[in-house]
C-alpha cells in the first residue's frame, strides 16, 4: 500500500465525513472504513483526531497571489474584480473544506488560529492590490479599512460557498462601492 496515497485518503475521507457529520460526532473507525485502511493507520499518521484538522487547513489551497497578476494601474474597481476572481479559481476546489473548517473553528482553537493567518496574508493582498492601483491622494487608513472589509467579504463567501447562492453580481457591486469610496476620499479627517 502506497504510504502517501493512504494518508490522502485518511485526509479525503476525514474531509467528507466532517463535512456530513461535523467534527465529534465522526468516530475515527468510520474515517478508517472510509478510507479503506487499518484504524491503527489512522493513528500512526495523526496520533490525535484534531491533527487531522489541522492537516485539513494544510490542503487548503495556496491563496497567495502576485499584485502585477491582478493590478490594472489606477482603476482599483478593476484591480478588485480581478483578484476577486482569482481568489475564487483558488477556493473553488475547497469550497466543502473551507465551510466545514470555519465551522469547526469555534470549538479548535488551532484551527482558528490557522484560518486568522489566512485571513491576515488575504487582508494583506488585497491592501497590496489597493495601494497599487488607488487612485492619488487616497489615504493610507482608508486602504487599510477597504482591505478589512473586502477581505471579511471574501472569507464569508469562501465560508458559506457551498450553501450560498451565487453571490458575484452582489461581490461586484460591493466592490465598486469599495472602489468608488476609494476614489471620492471616505473616510477622509476633515480639517474645517
């Protein structure tokens, strides 16, 4: 039996199972059936049921994305919808595993410290994306404010994807919104 092939499907399986069941109430004997190995094998590769979550946030996919793939210089509503879009190639593989891990994240707190990264590295691009294509004269606090709330946007629909609607045409309006306020000066400290 191929090592990394069984460990993949302990992973695919726990995946599935979590996802229909939730965390506590799958056993790790039906991860085994499930899978199709030894109940030992489970536990020789993830001695505690949660290292399995924590290994399932590793399967995520990479989200990192390079700003000069996405940027189009002075239009941030484009630069937005560009990374939108990318960003929601990458997810679209793990939309069941990024629902069932933010569920589990209220009871694992390693699972909610691994989603806080991912959550900070996404606040991080979009802020990169902003401050690349904004429009002159736009202030620093308000990037930082548009970044926080695209990124929550983002997250939430990544969370919630296999139960939601297609939410892009709303995605799209909110990020003109975003992209509008940039440009007319929101959130400016008025000096009068």
């Amino acid at each position: 039996m191929n090592e990394r092939g069984a460990r993949d499907r302990i992973l695919a399986a726990a995946e599935e199972l979590f996802a229909d069941r939730g965390f506590d109430a799958t056993p790790t004997s039906q991860i085994a059936e499930r899978a199709g190995v030894p109940k030992g094998l489970v536990h020789y590769y993830f001695k505690r049921k949660p290292d399995l979550l924590t290994a399932l946030v590793e399967r995520l996919p990479e989200d990192r994305l390079d700003p000069a793939h996405v940027v189009v210089p002075g239009d941030v509503a484009a630069s937005l919808h560009r990374l939108v879009d990318a960003l929601d190639r990458t997810q679209a593989s793990s939309a069941v595993l990024s629902h069932l891990l933010w569920r589990e994240a209220d009871t694992h707190p390693a699972v909610l410290a691994a989603l806080r990264t991912r959550f900070n590295l996404l606040v991080e691009q979009v802020r990169a994306v902003i401050a690349a294509a904004r429009p002159d004269g736009c202030a620093a606090a308000d990037v930082d404010s548009a970044a926080h709330l695209l990124a929550s946007a983002v997250s939430y629909r990544h969370s919630v994807a296999r139960h939601a609607e297609d939410g892009r045409a709303t995605m799209r309006r909110e990020l003109c919104f975003l992209a509008d306020a940039l440009a007319a000066g929101a959130g400016a400290v008025s000096t009068a």
